[in-house]
C-alpha cells in the first residue's frame, strides 16, 4: 500500500493474470483510488478468438497482442509485474511469484484456463495446442516446416503423414483452425508448392467425440458449420474418440488409424490450478467455487473471475457459466462496480451474465451466429463475425493492420506471412 498526495493510504488489489477479464478489470480500476498490481508470465495481452489465424499463418502475432505497459502508461496507481504465480498465502494476505512477494488487500485471480488433455500423458506430450501464441507460432512453424519437408520426401507413405492435419476437438477452435487449414489448402498449396498440390495429397481431419460439432450452439449451428467444413474438403470423423498418438499415427476408438505429423489438440480446457487455496475451494474441473458476487469460498478478500471461476447458486447456469470472453468481461465489470460501491459504503450487486451471442466462422465467407433467438449462418454471420471480433481489438494500429490483412487475403490471399521463425537461444544448454 503506499499514500495519495492527500495522506490516506490507498488500498491494494492486486490481480493474477492479463487476460480479457484481468485486463478489463484492471481498466477500470485504474480510474478509481485503488492501487492496482497486475501480475502476468507475459509482458502483453492477447485476444485470443484471433489465435488461430496467427496458428494458420494469417495474422502476425503482434496484430492479436498489446503490451501492458504502453495500455497504462501515465496511470500513476498501476503496477505491472512480469511473473510466474507460485501460490497464494490468503492468511498473510500476500502472492508468493517467481520475483519475490506481494502483498494484497484485495486479491482477484483471472488466470484463465489451460489446455485439458484429460489425463492422457502420451498425448500431452505429442499434440500441438492452441492456447497461447507461443503456442499458435509454433503450430505455425510446425504446418510449414512440415510442407517443406514432404516438398523432398521421397517415401510415399512418409509424404503423406507431413501432409496430413489432423484437429481434435469440434468446438469453435476446432471447427475454426479446420476451416483456416483447409483455405490455406486451397489458396496457398496451389501457389507455394505446386508439386505437392499436383496430386490434391493435403487431408485435413476433425475429430470430435461429441455427436456434432459446436455442440453448446443449436444444432443449426452444427448442421451450418458440418456443411461449410464438407465444402472445404474436410473429413470430418464424429463421434469419433481420439485414444492415442504415437510413432506419428493417431488412433482413435472406431478403429481409425490417421498417419500425420500434424495433429492439434483443441478438445477441451481445464482452470489453471494456483496453489494455496483451501481444497474446499475448487470444483469441477479445477475451477474456483465463488458466490454470487465471485467471492471465493472460503477465504477472505479473494476473488475470481473468467475461466477460471465457477459461480455457484445462478439457477440458470448450475455447471457454471460457459467458458467464453464475455463472461470474464462481464464478471470483471461487475466485481470493479462492487470494489467502488464498498467504498461509498453501499450494497454490492451480484454478478449476473447477459448472453451476447455465440459465433464461430468456417473459412473464408462461411460463419454461424446465433444472437438471442436469431440464428446466422453463411456470408452474414461472417461479415458480422469480422466487424464484432475487429472491434474487440486493442489499439488503432492493430486494428488497421487486421482489417488491411484481412482485405488483401480477402481480394488474393498473398499475405506474405508464411515464415518460419525459429528463436535461438544462445543461453540454452
């Protein structure tokens, strides 16, 4: 804590993690008389319904990203502290990272979620995921370095494994990075590497264990988004359970067998875990147990928000609310409401989320949408899809270089983003 101009002392809140919930929060915040500590692994924000077009080699990660400290520069009572959360000691009121301790009045944990492998070890270790953008450029490098290598592989059988692409899950990632791979299919092969595109050698697979795709949207939106993925060429295997992938084939519980070199893991997300928390404290598939108010269970003066939350007694919602940016968003701006009204000493109100509408887009003018009742789906929802998600961007640069990307690709498809970046790092032994 330290002191205002005036003397008084200012209160700490201190947040975990620089996602669209903590960023939001953070924003807010910074406009009151709190002392606001952002603590984050990375230096910058992320948004992350764009991570697969940096996965597919469509956008430039920094077009998706902004720095913490150029969003709050000039904002006297805001701290950013670039670490790794190790755990929380509630009792002496203070987080315990990999650059030292800080103390808290207040504590909101926003550390979002993890990529959920289910407990399959094998699989962790051999499938790329799609969670971060560390993690979408080394997809990105992965897909490329892969065609690169079947341009001069002699082996029939081994060409076709660095060819192929197989995607795990049939959720919006999915069905996204899908769409992205099979357009990339179609307008770069053509272009880039002419002799693998001779023969139409390139599959994509989606294999999902659910009966239908997008199975938390209405099953227009499935139908929609199955047929749009079919016109794109992709084998779309449902419900199909992926087992295992070893030796370069992925093997699933219908008996079908996929050689690829390729294979992405979007099935599913768990809560990031932080120690330090009482055991009461977590629930279903390690999210935090809050009240009405995103108070965690338990504790005294914690809070949780976004993914990594689960709200308990919302008669509307009782396996919690869904795991998307408008919650964390919505969540974020109740709890900064509430943190002001215990200031000017008045009652909190309790969070209550407001369904905006689920959208999810299938290549280049295919998308669905579903807004309240209304159901989208074709060039419609795609136009809306790209109007909603450009708006959301942080910064007028990025926002620009998004749209101009956006409209070259959309005239020609010659974005000249297909590099493989590797970092090297002379200090790794």
């Amino acid at each position: 804590m330290e002191a205002d101009i005036s003397g008084n002392i200012k209160k700490s809140i201190v947040i975990i993690g620089g996602g669209l919930g903590g960023l939001e929060l953070a924003t807010r915040l910074v406009k009151t008389d709190f002392q606001v500590t952002l603590i984050d692994k990375n230096n910058y924000n992320h948004f992350p319904p764009l991570i697969y077009q940096v996965a597919s080699a469509g956008l430039e990660p920094s077009s998706i990203s902004f720095p913490f400290r150029r969003l709050f520069q000039e904002k006297d009572n805001f701290f950013f502290r670039m670490a790794t959360v190790e755990k929380i000691e509630t009792e002496q009121k203070r987080v315990v990272t990999s650059i030292g301790d800080i103390e808290y009045d207040y504590l909101v944990i926003a550390a979002g979620a993890t990529t959920n492998y289910f407990g399959n070890k094998q699989i962790q270790e051999n499938c790329l995921p799609m969670k971060t953008v560390s993690e979408a450029m080394h997809l990105r490098n992965t897909i490329l370095r892969n065609l690169e290598k079947a341009e001069i592989e002699k082996d029939p059988d081994k060409k076709q494994a660095l060819m192929n692409v197989v995607i795990v899950g049939g959720g919006p990632a999915g069905v996204e990075i899908a769409g992205a791979v099979a357009e990339m299919k179609k307008n770069v092969i053509a272009r880039d590497y002419p002799h693998l595109a001779a023969n139409n050698r390139m599959h994509i697979y989606l294999v999902n264990a659910a009966d239908r795709l997008l199975s938390t949207m209405d099953e227009y939106s499935s139908q929609k988004a199955l047929e749009g993925l079919k016109a794109l060429y992709v084998h779309v295997r449902q419900p199909y359970m992926a087992l295992s992938y070893e030796n370069g084939v992925l093997k699933t519980d219908k008996g079908l067998d996929i050689p690829a070199e390729t294979v992405i893991w979007v099935s599913g997300v768990c809560a990031t875990h932080i120690e330090g928390l009482p055991k009461d404290s977590y629930g279903r598939a390690g999210r935090i147990k809050t009240d009405r108010f995103c108070k965690v269970k338990g504790v005294e003066d914690v809070y949780a928000i976004g993914d990594i939350s689960f709200v308990e007694g919302d008669e509307e919602y009782p396996n919690g609310h869904p795991q998307l940016a408008q919650v964390a968003i919505q969540q974020a701006k109740c709890v900064a409401k509430n943190f002001e009204a215990e200031v000017k000493g008045k009652s909190p109100e309790m969070f209550k989320y407001k369904n905006l509408g689920t959208m999810a887009t299938i290549g280049r003018n295919r998308a669905v949408a579903e807004i309240g009742k209304s159901k989208f789906s074709g060039f419609f929802a795609w136009f809306l899809w790209l109007v909603v998600h450009l708006r959301s961007i942080l910064g007028v640069k990025n926002k620009t270089i998004i749209l101009l990307n956006w409209l070259w690709g959309y005239i020609n498809y010659k974005q000249s983003l297909r590099l493989i970046l590797k970092a090297d790092d002379k200090n790794k032994e």
